[in-house]
C-alpha cells in the first residue's frame, strides 16, 4: 500500500462514523468547543451587554492606525482559570493531560477592542507539581510587559498552589489563543481561544467562532522533551494525530502491541452548523505544538479578510496554510447546495511536517440535514506545493496601510542545528542556545537597571532604537513559525537563500506576528520599538524548548522607569519559597 496510502487507510476511521461512541466529557472534559452545542459569537459579550452603539466609537479597520488609537471602554472581563491535571481521550486515546478549568481546549475568552482584560490563573498542577504561566498570543502589551506571560523573561512561574492575576488591555482586535509558555506544557492541553471584537468591512452574518487545528501527540510533553534532549536525541518528534478543536477519531488498531492504554476508534469528530444562504465568519487557529495546517471546506470557496491581528484586503482561496501560532479569519457562504447539505472540513499536516496521521476532519452541516450522517462531499484538488511557507507576500494587503520606516538598526540572526559535547542536539539561535533562569526573569533585572546578562540567556539589547529590522538566516532543512512578541511587526520580504535587499510592498508590507521562513531561506521582519524585555523565537514546541529562543531589551531608558505592580514581585517571591524546598525540573530551555 505504501506509506501515504497506509496513512489515508488509517485516518478513514475519522471519515466512517461522526456521532461518536465516547461522551464529550470523555473526549475534552468541561469543553463544547467542536460541538454543535457551541453557541455562535458574540457569546460571552450576549450576557455581559455593552454600552449603546459600538465601544469602539468612530474608529474602523481600514483609516485608522490600531497602534496608536484604540478605545479604552471601561469595561472589565473577569475570568477565573485553574490550570490542573486531568486525564481525556480527545481521538479516543485516553492520556493524562493538563486541562483548563477541566476543559480542553479551555473556555473562550471574549471581549470588545479596548476591554480590560483580568484572569485570575490559579496553578493547582500536582502529582508531580509543575509551575505555569499563560502568554495571551499576540497582543501588544502596551505598558504592561510583565503580563506577556513568558517565564524567566517577562515573569517568574506561578508557584503550585498560588494564583496570580493577569491585566491587559484587549489592545488590537482580531482573533487570537492563550497558551502555557512554560516549557512544552501547551502541547500537554494548555490552550484556548481569544476573541476580541472589533470593528470590520465585511459583511458576514453569523460568527462561528474558533475552529482550533491542532497536532496531536499520545505521550506526554516532558517525556518527548527527555526523549528530545538524551544524548543521540532528534528533533523529529511525529504527531500522532490531528484534531480540530480537540477532537478526532483514530484507529486504535495502530497502538503499539503491549499498550494497554485504553482506546476508542470512534471518538466522535468536530461538527458545525451553517445556515442555507448565510455568510460565515471562521476564525481559524494553528494550536499546535509543530505540525503547519492546510485548512479547506469541501466545495467551498473561503475569502481571507485577516491574518493573526491585522485585517486584510479580501482575497479568495480554497486552502488556508497555518503555521503553528498563526491565525486567518475567513468569510464562507453556505451555498453549495440544498439546505440538507452536508460536506467535510478538512485541515492537514502538510508534507514539510512530520505526523503519523495527517488527516483531521469535521462534519459541516447546512440547517436542514441530518447530523448523525456523514458527509460524501470531495475535497478540493490543491496539491501540498512543497514551499513550506504561507501565502505570497504580494496578495497579503493590509486595509490600514502603513509604510515600513527606515530602520534605526539592523540584526541579522542565523539559526541552525548542533550537537554539544553531551551528544545533546540543540538550536543555536544567533550563535547561543537560549536557557532561562526562572528565579530571574529579564524584565525585572532591566527594570533595576542591570543590563549584564549571562550569554545563555540570549539578550540583544536594542538601546533607543525606534525601529529595528530583523534578517532571519534559515540553515536548517525544515520550515519555522517566527514568533515576536509584544509587536505586530512588518513582514518585508520573505523566500528561498539569501535576502536580496527587496522589500514586498514597502508602502504597505504585511504586518503579523507569526511567519514561516522556509527551509534554508530567509526572512525579513521589522518593528517599532514597544518598550519592555520580549521573546522572539521558533513557535514550534520542541525547538523552543531545544533553545530556539532569543529575547529584545527594547528601549531600556523606558524599562528603567516602568512601575511593575507588586504581583510581579509577589509571584517570584512564592516561586522562590517553592523551590528552595523542591526541585524544579527544567530539563528545557524553560520557554
């Protein structure tokens, strides 16, 4: 049969049955998400209602600068998270798993543009006990860079049995997902989706909502990172599985002979309704912790209107190409047919990944046909191109244009594969293979005006640059998700060898704050300074935790005068009390 046709066999399971033989609270705990139970959007904000008229006033998505104006409603979101260990089987292999408020993915965080945001993170992760922290992906914390979330650099961990509570102000808008930042633990289940509504162009008529595409793997994250990290280790870690928010079936015949885990085949898969007539908004998330997604609806045609947090000029097209962290929000019509129709999404691993089963389905179903049936529906013709890498720079118009500045500075900074002098096999990230120290988070150091760090921390202090222009050198085979935090930085020019000086659209380049790099190419990123101390690294799992990882002291007279609020010191404190009476096993970069 071959290899691929041995994988298409397995994954045919995902395609015989929808309804699913394991209760939802089997499969994803306290969550709805992937059912037809999951209200459509807005929801939180139905029963939380607004003042008269749009929050935003006046401002709209395509003549107005999101960096510089954004509303300030007064309006407070308060969420209640407890972050602990659980044990589900969200394609029918049961596993332990690290959950949200027991749900995984955990509950949706929903606002308006110019929201406060509060989340009260309690870690009650025991059995062993492991620290945590949550990074809300992608926003810019404007004057508040110690709630990014990111351990050792922007915060010590939450110490178990303590909470801290994070605040922030919902300052761009789009769609977007919160994940764990401490080691690998997202790829353990600490993930969810975030919304904030704002203002838009297009027209759409129902918002589905999160579609959540996730990589999925039947052994825990600490144990594929030892596994990693052992000398003679690879940083070729398959994907078991492929899930669309949490859920898919697998075919339990392919366990491992002696595996006594317990296995269902007939899981159940994600289902959506869409009404006859109507048009969609999907907004959709890579989650996972490797795999690059290509997302398509059978027969269906989706237009982009938005890339991670930046609306879009709309363009159509029948695949959407995710890197892990990105996100596109796409409008789809339900008008391929009756009212009883019914046909597949899918979203596959591409080739330029490596996954044991690619192929993730769910059902979706027009207001009149009957859910307990599977679709017949065939998928589009759209070969993998083999490119590894997203959509042409030239189609990905911003709506608000904004010509790239001249840069202040210029970094380049090459990435590669080595091995130690353990046999240990690691990234060196402009020449270092980052390691945090969690008792010393970098934000805190800057802000007591100590710029010395050790070299393993891997600090390029940017000084009183206002806009700095990154060149990333790719000298691995494999394609990489570049991840800046606290910026929505421009994307000049991305492609195969070497830069040659070209800049896509200088007068309006591309603006998100994940891109893939190609595998041995290059990419070209730049950013206005946003003051505070913020990670920039490979956003896939392994390589993260591999040492794939650098951080930017940006504008450090600014950091010097920043007040941080006494939880920072309170959250270290505790961490401190913790493991002065307990081994925090940081097998990983830490981040």
């Amino acid at each position: 049969m071959g290899i691929l046709g041995d994988v298409v066999a397995r994954a045919a399971t995902g395609f015989s049955n929808v309804a699913g033989t394991l209760a939802q609270r089997k499969t994803n705990g306290a969550s709805v998400l992937g059912t037809l139970a999951f209200p459509f959007l807005p929801f939180f904000l139905k029963n939380n209602p607004l003042p008269s008229g749009y929050p935003w006033g006046t401002l709209t998505d395509w003549d107005n600068n999101p960096y510089v104006h954004y509303p300030n409603t007064g309006v407070i979101r308060t969420f209640d998270f407890t972050v602990s260990r659980g044990i589900i089987a969200p394609d029918g292999y049961e596993r332990p798993v690290l959950l949200v408020n027991d749900a995984f993915p955990g509950p949706l965080i929903e606002a308006n543009w110019g929201d406060k945001i509060i989340v009260n993170v309690y870690n009650n992760i025991t059995g062993p006990e492991e620290g945590t922290a949550i990074h809300w992906h992608g926003l810019l914390q404007l004057g508040t860079p110690w709630e990014d979330g990111s351990p050792g650099i922007s915060q010590c961990p939450i110490a178990p049995g303590k909470t801290l509570t994070y605040e922030f102000i919902a300052d761009l808008f789009g769609t977007t997902w919160y994940h764990s930042h401490y080691s690998a633990q997202y790829a353990g289940g600490v993930v969810g989706p975030l919304i904030v509504h704002g203002p838009t162009q297009q027209k759409y008529d129902i918002d589905v909502g999160p579609i959540m595409l996730s990589d999925w793997h039947h052994e825990s994250y600490f144990d594929l990172i030892a596994k990693m990290l052992a000398p003679g280790g690879s940083f070729i870690v398959p994907s078991d599985n492929n899930l669309i928010n949490g859920k898919m079936n697998f075919d339990c015949s392919t366990v491992t002979p002696g595996d006594a885990t317990p296995c269902n085949s007939y899981a159940g898969i994600s289902k959506f309704n869409f009404q006859t007539g109507k048009t969609h908004r999907l907004r959709l998330i890579n989650s996972g912790a490797d795999g690059i997604q290509r997302f398509s609806i059978d027969q269906h045609t989706m237009t982009v209107i938005a890339n991670d947090f930046t609306p879009i000029e709309p363009y159509d097209t029948t695949v959407v190409t995710l890197g892990v962290g990105q996100r596109t929000d796409v409008i789809v019509t339900a008008n391929a047919g009756g009212s009883e129709s019914a046909f597949w999404i899918r979203s596959n691993i591409s080739s330029c990944s490596v996954s044991r089963q690619p192929i993730a389905v769910a059902a979706l179903y027009y207001d009149g046909a009957d859910t307990t049936k599977p679709p017949t529906s065939s998928p589009w013709d759209i070969p993998d191109p083999h490119t590894c890498a997203n959509d042409d720079l030239e189609i990905t118009k911003p709506l608000f244009p904004m010509a790239v500045p001249e840069p202040t500075f210029t970094q380049t900074m090459d990435f590669e594969l080595f091995t130690n002098s353990s046999n240990i096999t690691l990234w060196k990230f402009n020449g270092v293979s980052m390691r945090a120290n969690y008792n010393q988070p970098m934000l805190v150091q800057a802000n007591e005006g100590n710029f010395t760090f050790p070299e393993e921390r891997n600090v390029l202090n940017f000084y009183t640059n206002s806009s700095v222009r990154i060149v990333v050198n790719n000298k691995s085979p494999g394609s990489h998700p570049m991840h800046l935090h606290g910026h929505n930085p421009y994307i000049l020019h991305e492609g195969a060898g070497d830069w040659d000086g070209g800049i896509v659209r200088p007068n309006n380049p591309l603006r998100r704050d994940v891109q893939l790099v190609r595998p041995k190419g290059h990419l070209v990123l730049q950013f206005d300074a946003n003051p505070g101390v913020w990670g920039f690294h490979c956003h896939i799992a392994w390589h993260a935790s591999g040492g794939f990882f650098a951080s930017f002291v940006v504008q450090p007279d600014e950091v010097v005068k920043m007040r941080l609020p006494h939880t920072v010191e309170d959250t270290c404190d505790a961490w401190d009390a913790w493991t002065a009476r307990n081994v925090a096993e940081q097998i990983d970069s830490g981040t």
